[in-house]
C-alpha cells in the first residue's frame, strides 16, 4: 500500500510525526519513506510493506496529511503502474525533463578514447542542439584483456568539455560502488559543469549490491539496461531493486536480447517491449540501437539497420536513445565498428524527428478513436 501526502508536506512538520508514530504501531508493517521531487512540487509517498490486506483504504485516507491511498496488487511496488495510480510519471535533472510523454537523445563514446575525441563529439552536438551524450569510462568486457576504460583519469576533462560544450547530462555506466564517488569527486572538483546519469549495464543487471548502493544515493538518476539472458521480469525486478533503496528516477534501457535468433545483428531487438514497459510501470524506457544491431550494415534502401531499429523503437514510444558515434571509429577503443559517423549526426537527428512524428500521429489518432467511441457508446 502507498500513501501519498499531501504536496510541500515537510518531515518536520506536526501531522508527519503524527503519522508515522501511528504507521510505527501497526503489527507486522514495515514504513519506508519517498520524495518525488516534480518541477512544481515535491511530493512525499509513504511505503507501507507487509500484511496490508486488513488495512482499511478510508481510514488510511483519514490520517494526518494523506492525500490518496493506493492499493498495490503488482510485483513491482515501487515503479508500478497501479490501478487508480496518477503519481507523477517525470522528473528533471540538471534542466532536463524525463518521462513518458518526451523523448532525449544521447549519442556519443561508447568508451572515452582521447580527450580529442570527446571535444569532437561535444562540438558536434552542440552544434546540432544537444545537451545530452553517453561517454564510457568504465567498461566491463568480455575478456580480462579487453580495454576496461580509462576509468577517472578521464573524468575531469570530460566534464570540464561538457561544461564548455553545454552538455547537461552524461550517461555513464559503472561497475562498482566506488565508480560512484570517484564521478562525484571529480564533479567536484570541476566545479560540477554537468551532470551524470550513472548506467548499470546488462551485465550488472543482477549485481545486487550494486544495485543497491546506486539506489541509496539520490544525487545521479539511473539508467538501468535490460539483462541478457534473462527475462524481462527479471529486469523490472533489478529496477525495483534500485527503487527499493530510495532512488526512483530511473529509465530502463533495453539493448537486444543475448541469442542466436537476432542474427546476423549483435542481439536480437527487443523494442517491442516498449509500450510493455510503460504500460507495467512509470519509468522512462530507453533504446539502445547501437548494441542491439551491433555493425553499420545498410539495407538495400540505403538507411543502415541502426536507423531502421531506432525509428521502430522511437515509433512505438521510446523516450530515450542511446547511440554510439565516434568521429574516428577505426581508433575507436570499443565498439568501433558500430559507431555512426559525425556527419551523419544531422540525419540520425532528422530520422528520429520523423518516427517521432509518426508515434505522435498515432497517438493522437488513438485518442480521437477513443473519444468517437465514448460518445457512441454514450449515445447508445
């Protein structure tokens, strides 16, 4: 069960000591507290955890400062859609909205290579109206001997760039809860110039404890990829884990799916899960093109797979692109041959506007659908 307080309700406040010396003697209920913090307001949820059953909604809704009760019936208590569940589905950070109803994207590094590069790539956005990318510092790999990323030593200078180039927020993976300080230490020192999304990759999908410590820091938001190999219940459950520890801003990323059946691509493409994902819970939900196709193979029609399986994702609701370029994928340091190229940042761009386009078309044709068949059913 969730309460929700009323908005501006302080922790300090008379009627929330009230309440949760009440909520303190209910047997067998477990309390935890959460701030949604909107652009307008900040509203104050109230987790109530165990045998809620015999609770009863109307006297829940007569305590000090509630505003609504909702009844959890799903697995996914946090980041749950419920039933008569309208909290709020976005957030800010750092002077970008994130939610269902828009769409950010962050193209870049895959895995930082020189600070050349980076300055590169932050031009270029900014030359074409950016303010997010994605920048590897930390990368897990397959083999022991693989690049693992320059890891802080080059923090200061890709922050610092970011500041320079209006970049306000970096999506960056990490791989253990020490990643976590060194970003904000280096923040720190740079004078905080941007802002960091901190990444959970597929491969850390089902590293609890790092799910965990992400989750108990409230500074970064979170960008949780689906795992490879497991299910996606699987996966909201790593995202509820993350909420679990206090941190709700969260988008959920998917990737492709590790399996031969997505040949010749890297994974198999698993964007049809977007609207699944929006509809189970309120999380943003981001596609990431690049490792689901995994080379730049074009179609006889000219537009490379990459394209064809962003504007999928995009058509069917995505909120967040992922992508990798890099403007000099033979040096690249990871994942070169998927990398698209700078000059094809403005057509990436225009591609996007267009399956953009289109889902809000198909949106709106939806509702007015809708609309025609309340009123039928009205009249009749």
């Amino acid at each position: 069960m969730i309460l929700i307080l009323k908005p501006e309700t302080r922790r300090d406040s008379p009627e929330f000591q009230s309440l949760m010396d009440y909520l303190a003697n209910l047997p067998g209920i477990q309390v935890r507290v959460h701030e949604e913090h909107g652009a307008q307001q900040t509203l104050t949820e109230v987790y109530l955890i165990g045998d809620t059953k015999t609770l009863s909604l109307d006297d829940m809704k007569s305590l000090p400062g509630v505003e609504r009760v909702v009844r959890v019936s799903e697995e996914y208590r946090i980041l749950g859609r419920h039933r008569d569940d309208h909290r709020p589905t976005s957030w800010e950070y750092n002077g970008v909205r994130f939610g269902q109803d828009n769409l950010n994207v962050f193209a870049g590094l895959c895995a930082v290579s020189t600070r050349e590069h980076v300055e590169a790539m932050m031009k270029a956005l900014r030359e074409h109206g950016q303010v997010c990318t994605r920048m590897g510092a930390y990368k897990p790999r397959t083999s022991p001997y693989a690049f693992q990323g320059h890891g802080k030593a080059c923090l200061p200078y890709v922050f610092e760039l970011a500041g320079k180039y209006g970049i306000r927020v970096i999506a960056m993976e990490v791989t253990h809860d020490k990643h976590i300080d060194e970003i904000r230490e280096a923040l720190h020192q740079t004078g905080h110039p941007t802002g960091v999304m901190l990444q959970i990759g597929t491969r850390n999908t089902q590293n609890f404890e790092l799910l965990k410590a992400v989750g108990r820091q409230r500074e970064f938001p979170v960008l949780l990829k689906r795992g490879f190999g497991i299910t996606l219940e699987e996966s909201l459950n790593a995202a509820e884990y993350v909420a679990s520890q206090g941190n709700t801003r969260i988008v959920f990323g998917l990737r492709g799916m590790k399996t031969n059946m997505g040949d010749p691509h890297r994974n198999f493409v698993d964007f049809a899960h977007v609207p699944v994902v929006k509809r189970l819970t309120r999380m943003p939900v981001c596609i990431d093109p690049s490792h689901s196709v995994g080379s730049r193979d074009a179609a006889p029609d000219g537009l490379l797979d990459i394209f064809h399986v962003t504007a999928q994702g995009v058509i069917a609701g995505a909120n967040m692109i992922l992508v990798d370029f890099h403007p000099e994928p033979s040096k690249a340091l990871v994942d070169g041959p998927q990398a698209l190229l700078l000059e094809e940042l403005p057509r990436f761009l225009e591609d996007v506007a267009i399956a953009r386009e289109a889902y809000e078309r198909r949106v709106a044709a939806a509702r007015r659908a809708r609309g025609e068949g309340e009123a039928a059913g009205a009249a009749a």
